[in-house]
C-alpha cells in the first residue's frame, strides 16, 4: 500500500492533462510539461483529478508508484504556479550581477563566474547577494540552484559562500576552541 501513490491529484482550473498511454502532457497558464513514466503504471484522468495504479505489489511497481505519482503532481503544480528556490551570498566582498539573461557571481575566486540558464529557467537578481531562481520545471530549478550553490558552498568554519535561503550552517569551532 502506497500513501503516496494512491493520493488523487487535484487539476486545477486553466490546467489541461493528456494522457497517451504512457506520455503525459500538462498544459497550463505558465506553460507546457511532457514526460515519458512507465510502462506498466497506468494513469487515469477523471474530471478534475488523476489517479495513479499499480497492477500488482512487486517491488518494481511499487517503486515507480509513487514516483510517478510525485512527478506528476510536480507537473501540474509547475504550469500552474511555477518553482522558485533562492539563494544568499554570505561574506565581505561576495556579490552578484545580472547580466543578459544569466548572472555573474564574484565570489573571492580569481576569476568570475558567469552562469547562463538552462531552458525553462530564469534567473533573477535582487540586491547585490540575493539569487532567484525561478521555473516551471521542479528538476531544472534545483538543478541550476544547486549549480550555482556548488562554485562556493557554504564554509563551515566561517559560514561565508553560497548558500539557499534559509539554511542554516552549522559552525565548527576551530583549533583555538579545542584548546580550551
């Protein structure tokens, strides 16, 4: 028994979803989403919702059960409202700036780092240390979040780097500390 899995997803209003076989298509006010699940979960469109089904308790099909499920739901949340993940530059000197349609992080390397967005993504700046990514598609924004998060992480001895809003780093204490 899934709990996942057997959740119904909610269509809401101005959202459109076809099902052909195993293809999915979701198309809303922000945009379209297609993806190709497995074969064998079979996914059902009534009026205002979609239900996911297994056919038998394999472990194969329990896996993909819930996943597909979650995907889904994903979907329809991203062309309806879209995802957003942000990102804080902590430390002297750490900066950003917006060029074109990427940015270009200043982050206490020797050079600048300059990160274009993928399809389906956009990039935002607000201030000179806030980062907004921003799309329709749930992968892709984590994905270029944690990109940008990995040219600095968060140091855990001084805190300072790129790090998610919101975050919270814990410190170590140094050699200093130990002595003590």
């Amino acid at each position: 028994m899934s709990r996942i899995g057997n959740q119904l997803i909610r269509i809401p209003s101005g959202v459109d979803v076809t099902v052909e076989g195993a293809h999915v298509t979701v198309k809303g006010p922000k945009g379209t989403l297609s993806q190709n699940f497995h074969k064998d979960i079979t996914i059902g469109v009534e009026k205002d919702s979609i239900r996911v089904s297994r056919p038998s308790d394999e472990n194969e099909h329990k896996a993909f059960h819930g996943l597909t499920r979650s995907l889904l739901a994903n979907m329809v949340e991203g062309v309806s409202e879209g995802f957003t993940k942000e990102l804080e530059l902590v430390g002297v000197g750490y900066r950003v700036q917006q060029k074109g349609k990427g940015i270009t992080l200043n982050v206490m390397l020797s050079h600048s780092v300059e990160i274009q967005p993928e399809q389906g993504a956009e990039l935002e700046v607000d201030g000179n240390t806030n980062i907004k990514v921003s799309g329709i598609d749930k992968q892709v924004v984590g994905q270029l979040a944690s990109q940008i998060r990995r040219v600095r992480p968060p140091n855990i001895y001084t805190g300072k780097g790129i790090r998610y809003a919101g975050e919270v780093v814990r410190l170590k204490p140094g050699k200093s500390a130990r002595r003590a």
